[in-house]
C-alpha cells in the first residue's frame, strides 16, 4: 500500500510501544525524514565492512561453545531459537557500542525480557487506558524500560565525554547518532537541528529489538529447514567450502555466495519474521472504488501473500530456493510479491546488515557442523508479533572433521 498521496500512516499504540521501541520505524514525516537521513550512513557498506570483524568475533563464540558441548559422539543438542537470539544480541552489543559492548549486553537481557512480556500484554491492548492498569506485567514493563534508558544515558555521558576529548566517535551506531547530535543536518540548503538525547536513546533501543529479533528469527528458521532438507544443507556447505576452504570470510565472498542466498530468500518467504504490516488511513482515501474514512486500519498480510499460490505456483508451500535463482523480482509472477522488509521508501534500513549478519552466521555454522532436528522438536511456527517456533528450535549438531 503506498502513501503516494499522504493518506495513510502507520498504526500507533504509543503506550505499549514507547515501552519496547519506537525510532525510525515509527514515525512520520518530517522526523521520519530526518532520522532516516542521520541513520543512513550506518549502513553503507562500508559501514558493514567495519562491522563484519564483530560479526565474525560473535559468530566464532558461538560455533566454539558449541564445539565445546559436544559429548563423546562427536554430537550435542541446542535450542537454535535461544542460541541465535544470544548471538544477535552479541552483535547488536558490539556493532552498536563498540568498546562498551558489556553494557551493551545487559541491555540485551533486559530487552529480551521486555519483548517476552510485550507479547503477553499485546492482545490487551485495545482496552482503553490498559497500560496505565497496576498490573504486575506492567509495572515490571515499566521497571525494565527505566533500566534500560538509565544505562544508554551512561553510556551516552561516557561517550560523550570521550568526544570532547578528542575520542574516535563514529565507528558504531552510538557515535554516529551522537555525531548527530553535536551538528545539524543539512536539507535543501536549510540547517536542522539533529537528534536530541531523547531519540538518540528510542534509536538504540529499536536498533536493539529489531536488530536482534529478525535476525535470530530467520537464522533459527534456517536451520530447522536445512534439517529438513539435507540435500540443500549439504549443496550450501559445498558452496561455502568451496568459495572460502578454512579461510577468513569477508564481505566480497559474502556477496558471492548464490546457493546460500537463495536458501535465506526461501526461508524469509516460507517464515517471513514479521507476518503482517497494518497502515491506517488519516484522510479519507479510495481504494478498489470503496472510499474509507480516515481511522480504517488495513492489514497487509506478508504471510499470505508469501504463500499465494496465484503469485508463486503450484509449489508455493515447498521449500524451493533455485525459485530465487534469477534474483527477486523473477522468483514470482508479481514482482513485489516479496516483500519480508517491507518495500518502497520505508523498507527496513537494516535489511543488508541482517542479511549480512546471516550469512556470516550460516557460513560459520555449516563449516564446523552438519545438523539434523532432535527427536523433541515440534513444528509449530506461531506469530504473535513475529512468526516464531513456538516450542523453540531443538537442533542435533554434529562436529564436522577437518
């Protein structure tokens, strides 16, 4: 759905929202406009190429841990879906504040923590006023958001502190955004103030969820379906070793990896982790020849439309990643039929930075283990919020010999 002509925003539940994060992703207009300039350079590539050593740095601990879990037979069991969301909060932690990644660690537990509680509050939320309800849900809510805003302000005071005395500031999101802070943006010839302590502070914090949640989604969806489809799991293995043997991997190679691509293109359309966007209309708007009063909020089901037959085939609920060969826009009959960051001027301004992240994840993971589903897991994606395992994602790894 465009907003072409300005008829549409997006849905607000500001009470609830500002509680787990609100940014870029949130707002309108003008300040929309802004935020998105200030944020962009974050995520040039030659941004991600800074953070790929962090990416790899995390990405080791992890496959280590795992290595050193392993019993007799060469084998051990994880929940992937814990696993990966505790390594994309590493990651979140070191490429947002860089030096002050233990900090940046504890915010990661408290925001875990608050998204578990966001997702049982969210069915309430449409009960007038709820939100201000003693309840013990919401005080705890409340609780965990004062911690987390009290320690960005210690690190921002630390940060900073470390600028006026002539300290490297912007080689992580923290410095860019405080960067912002200290000059004014230009726009048009015009000078606008950039973003105050306050947005710097609701920027770290969406950077935290949402960096942490699609990632650790798509990755844990991943490895259930590799497990599924070992044919798929042993041809992107072949493609890793063949393109990077036991080297480093770097961005280059990243970006020339096909099969494993295609694999995590197949896995964002069967397990979108965001199932739906909603936009509601703030002017009266037509749309199909029916007018709708401003206040009509429309869903826009991801989901589904992932799974049309009409727009992928026969084959829509297979797992069929050559569909990708030919890029995007040739992989259905419609060419915006994909669509898991959203589209047009408001996609995801960390899609390339997941994407990136996923890779380097996948390509660690599938250098040092083969993996299979463990007996106890249950195939039950569930969406509240974003399509998860609701049992979690018991995995069996095995060590891969050298």
């Amino acid at each position: 759905m465009s907003n072409k002509f300005g008829h549409i925003q997006k849905v607000k539940f500001p009470a609830l929202s500002k509680l787990l994060a609100v940014g870029v992703a949130t707002h309108e207009g003008e300040k929309w406009v802004k935020h998105r300039r200030i944020l962009n350079p974050a995520f040039h590539v030659e941004k991600l190429k800074i953070m790929l050593p962090a990416f790899s740095l995390c990405c080791e601990e992890l496959v280590n841990k795992w290595a050193q879990s392993l019993g007799p037979d060469g084998s051990c069991e994880v929940d992937a879906s814990l696993e990966l969301q505790s390594l994309t909060g590493d990651v979140i932690s070191r490429t947002a504040f860089g030096s002050s990644y233990l900090e940046g660690r504890r915010i990661f537990q408290l925001q875990s923590e608050q998204v578990g509680r966001f997702m049982a509050a969210i069915h309430k939320i449409m009960i007038p006023g709820y939100m201000s309800f003693p309840t013990k849900n919401n005080r705890r809510m409340r609780q965990i958001n004062n911690e987390i805003e009290s320690i960005l302000r210690a690190l921002i005071g630390k940060r900073m502190q470390a600028m006026q005395e002539g300290g490297s500031t912007n080689n992580d999101l923290l410095g860019l955004l405080l960067e912002s802070n200290k000059t004014d943006v230009n726009e048009n010839g015009q000078s606008i103030p950039g973003m105050s302590i306050e947005e710097v502070i609701e920027e770290c914090k969406l950077f935290y969820f949402a960096g942490m949640e699609t990632t650790s989604i798509l990755l844990t969806w991943t490895m259930v379906v590799l497990s599924m489809h070992p044919e798929w799991q042993d041809r992107a293995r072949e493609e890793v070793l063949g393109l990077f043997g036991k080297h480093k991997l770097d961005y280059e190679g990243l970006n020339r990896l096909k099969t494993v691509t295609m694999i995590l293109y197949e896995v964002l359309r069967l397990y979108p982790p965001a199932s739906a966007f909603t936009r509601q209309t703030y002017k009266e708007i037509e749309i199909g020849g029916i007018r709708y009063p401003p206040g009509v909020i429309f869903e826009m089901s991801v989901l589904y439309t992932h799974h049309d037959k009409d727009i992928w085939g026969d084959d829509v609920h297979q797992f069929r990643p050559d569909r990708f060969a030919e890029g995007i826009f040739k992989a259905s009959k419609e060419p915006g039929a994909f669509f898991p960051f959203g589209w047009g001027p408001r996609i995801c301004i960390g899609q390339n930075f997941a994407l990136l992240e996923a890779k380097m994840a996948l390509c660690m993971i599938l250098r040092c283990f083969e993996f299979e589903l463990a007996p106890s897991y249950t195939h039950a994606p569930h969406t509240v919020m974003m399509l998860r395992p609701m049992h979690g994602a018991q995995i069996k790894l095995r060590a891969i010999s050298s």
